[in-house]
C-alpha cells in the first residue's frame, strides 16, 4: 500500500522572505495533511512535491527516509513521474531517498518563468481557443520555443532541483527504461557536464555519446543489413527525421496536436507490450490475425527492424499523419490502471508539443556536448548500463557499435543483459531493480551509497 500527498517548494535567488522560509521548510518534503491512496507492493508513503527556482517550477514524487542515500529516476517520452512508482516503492522500502520529478514541460514541471506561463500560455500551447473544438487540428503555437527544451536546459533544471530543492550535494541518478528515450538521453548528459552531483549513474536502453548527440549521430551507428540506405536514409530513427521535417514546414504543432484526439488509446500505444504488433513490423504481414500478447521476451527481435524507421517515409506513426492510433485494452499494456489515469490526467492538461519539443534541438545539444562537456566527456564516475536484450527501437543486440562510445567514454562501466524490450523498467521492473541494486552493493562506497552504510559499516574479517 503507498499513500501520495502533495507539498510545495520555492527556491530564490535573494534572501528569503517569512513567507519564502516558511516554504522552503516545506522543501524538505513534509508533505501536506490530503492525500490518496493506491495499491502497492509494499507499505511507502509517496510525496507530490513543487519547487520553484528562477520562475522555473519542478514537479516531483518523493520516498522514504530524509536522510537517506539519494536516488533520482529520470522519466522518458511520453510519460511523468509516476512510471516510476514500483522503483520508489522498492528502494524507499529499503531507506533509500527516492525522487522522481516530472521532466521540465511534462505534468507539473514548467521550463519557462511562471509569468510566461499559465493558463494563458496553455491555451495557446494546446492550440485552441476554449470554442475550438477537441477535434480541430492546433495552428503551430506562436509562443512555442522548442529551445526552451534543450538538454542543457532540462540538465540545469535538475541541477538546481538536487541543489536548492533538495539541498543535497550528489545523487544516484538513474534513467531511461519507463518511457521512451530521454530519460537515458538526459542522465547521460548530466553526467557529462556535472559530475560532481553524481555518485553514479544508471542507464537504460540508449548508451552514451547516442541520442543526447543528435540525429546525425544516432545515424552513424545503423545496422545497412536492416536498414538499407536507399529506403531507410535515418535508419530505425525516421521519426526524429519526421519530427525535424515537420519543424522546417511549420506543421510540428499540427501533427502533434492531432494526438489529443484520444490521449488514452495513444498513451496505451507507447506502453503496449508488444510494439512491433500494434504499430507494425517487417515480421508482421498484411492480414494475418494479431497474436496473443505476450511478453516481449517470447518474441525473436534479432534481425528484425522497428516500426519506427518507417514514420518518415509513411508520414506519421500509424500510416499517415493524421490516422488515429488503434485501441488496445489495458491488459495489453505495461501500465497499470493506476499509471494510466495520471497519465491521460497529466498529458489531457498539458499536451504533448512541449515533451515532443526535444526532438528539435539535435543541433544545439551536439553543440553542448562536444564543446561543453568535463573532461572531454570523459566519464569517471560509476556506470551501470541496463542492455534491453529484445529491444528493437535501440537495437544493441544486434548492433553492437552503438556501445563502442559508451564504452570508450565511461571508465567505470557494468553492463548487464534483461530479456525485455524498450520500456525494461516497466516490464521487468524486479530484474531491474535487482540489477540495479546488486551493482549499488559492489560499486557506490557504502557510506555515501547505502542506507546505514556510514552508520553501521561492513567489516571483513582478514
């Protein structure tokens, strides 16, 4: 059983006033006296948390101990904070300090001055005035800045968060595996450029010098033998290409507005099961009867291409820009119901312009990357990278390149192999968490990195 509350944080940059200092005790994570309750595995308290720094607010889920080691998890797209709660379930229950925050334009968390946003800034973000219908497609918002999105920009957000919200000097910060792809692209970045807040870092999916480094990037490292260059130019990340093309054309917030259509059967699609059988794979043939949903481990994904490598070339993830996503039930999903009503609460308030958004700075994140990072982006801190070993979007198993940065870069790096596809996290959440935890016990010093470790130290008999 885990209860969720709500408290509120504020961060300035001046001395604070009465009232100021009375919310920033509420930093502390004290939550409020409302809350609700939902099914867990174990008995954990689960905090809704706000903190504002530089008119920048963070929304955040938060349990177990204060004073515990600090773990931060990082979501992915198109999701929030709550994919993560069998993680804060598990690791609060241990005394870990467990924070999870909503990604800077996703739920709760604003990546632009509270003056610039609000009601009046969601209106013109959604697209459509109070009289426009749901159904009506959204001009491209006129005070949309996809820059606002930048990974420098999300980086220094969470920075601040760990700083000033959570007044702590380093966390375990871990991403990727619970939505899809920059999660792991945002970490990875962290620790790149801040270091010193890391006691380690944990991946998932993507590795390092990837995504984070753009299109151009990501291209460099395609599998020809399945994705030939003639019909697939970006390979298996088409839907980036689209995305950019969208950009250029000045359709961007058309085509993402479109999604609102049915926020419930689109959040179902990015969380099913079995991708390749609801969006289509080259092992899918034209009539042939779905299969029984199973887990994506019982399917063979070596050499077979994903979905997403077509999108550009179709105009849209379902067939065309403007087809409606196919209904699958819950069961077919890796959510619970639980997850899927806060979802379709988050995404039906705020859209999905600004979370798709940071698919347009693939130039400026390069540029951030190649001549910002420490040490050249050299790595020295511990790495835990969590392969997806039937993951068909990454492809790692089958191409074995996109490792080599990661593996050049990162001095102190464990990998580890789960049978499971993109969204590992969610569908193998035990196996997960269990890796992550063994390599915790064997790699992070134990009295910085594990509860009670400085109080009661292990001792070995020699």
């Amino acid at each position: 059983m885990a209860t969720t509350a709500a408290a509120t944080t504020t961060g300035n940059d001046t001395q604070p006033t009465a009232t100021t200092r009375m919310a920033a005790t509420t930093a502390n994570d004290t939550p409020s006296s409302s809350s609700t309750t939902f099914t867990g595995t174990t008995t954990t308290t689960i905090t809704r948390h706000t903190f504002t720094k530089y008119g920048r607010t963070t929304s955040y889920l938060a349990a177990g101990p204060q004073t515990g080691p600090l773990l931060i998890f990082i979501h992915g797209w198109p999701a929030t904070a709550d994919v993560w709660t069998t993680q804060l379930e598990a690791f609060s229950a241990l005394h870990f300090r467990c924070v999870a925050p909503d990604l800077p334009g996703y739920g709760g968390s604003q990546s632009q001055p509270q003056s610039q946003s609000g009601a009046n800034h969601k209106s013109k973000e959604d697209g459509q005035s109070q009289s426009q219908s749901r159904d009506t497609p959204a001009p491209e918002p006129k005070d949309a800045d996809p820059s606002l999105y930048t990974l420098q920009n999300v980086v220094t957000q969470l920075v601040n968060l760990l700083k000033y919200g959570l007044q702590r000097e380093e966390a375990i910060w871990i991403g990727g595996g619970a939505g899809h792809d920059w999660g792991a692209a945002v970490v990875w970045t962290l620790v790149a450029h801040h270091p010193e807040v890391c006691l380690g870092v944990v991946n998932m999916a993507l590795p390092y010098r990837t995504l984070e480094m753009g299109l151009g990037e990501l291209v460099k490292y395609a599998d020809r033998d399945l994705y030939a260059e003639d019909d697939y130019p970006f390979a298996q990340w088409g839907y980036m290409a689209w995305y950019e093309k969208l950009a250029r054309e000045k359709e961007f917030g058309n085509a993402v507005a479109l999604w609102k259509r049915d926020v419930e059967a689109f959040l179902k699609v990015w969380f099913a099961r079995r991708p390749q059988e609801v969006f289509g794979g080259d092992d899918k043939k034209e009539g042939e009867e779905k299969a029984e949903i199973a887990d994506a481990a019982d399917i063979d994904t070596n050499h077979k291409s994903a979905f997403t490598g077509r999108v550009l070339k179709d105009g849209g993830f379902f067939g065309a820009a403007e087809a409606a996503p196919p209904q699958i039930p819950l069961s077919d999903t890796l959510l619970t119901e639980d997850m899927l009503r806060k979802l379709f609460s988050a995404f039906d308030a705020t859209r999905f312009w600004a979370p798709t958004a940071y698919y347009l700075n693939g130039d400026a994140n390069l540029k951030w990357c190649e001549d910002w990072s420490v040490n050249d982006g050299v790595v020295s801190v511990p790495v835990l990278f969590i392969e997806c070993l039937n993951d068909v979007v990454a492809g790692t198993y089958n191409s074995p390149r996109m490792k080599e940065p990661m593996e050049a870069y990162c001095r102190k790096l464990t990998t580890v192999g789960i049978d499971a596809g993109h969204l590992v996290a969610l569908e193998k959440p035990h196996e997960t968490n269990a890796a992550i935890l063994r390599w915790v016990a064997r790699e992070i010093p134990e009295e910085r990195g594990w509860p009670y470790g400085k109080k009661n130290p292990l001792k070995k008999n020699v």
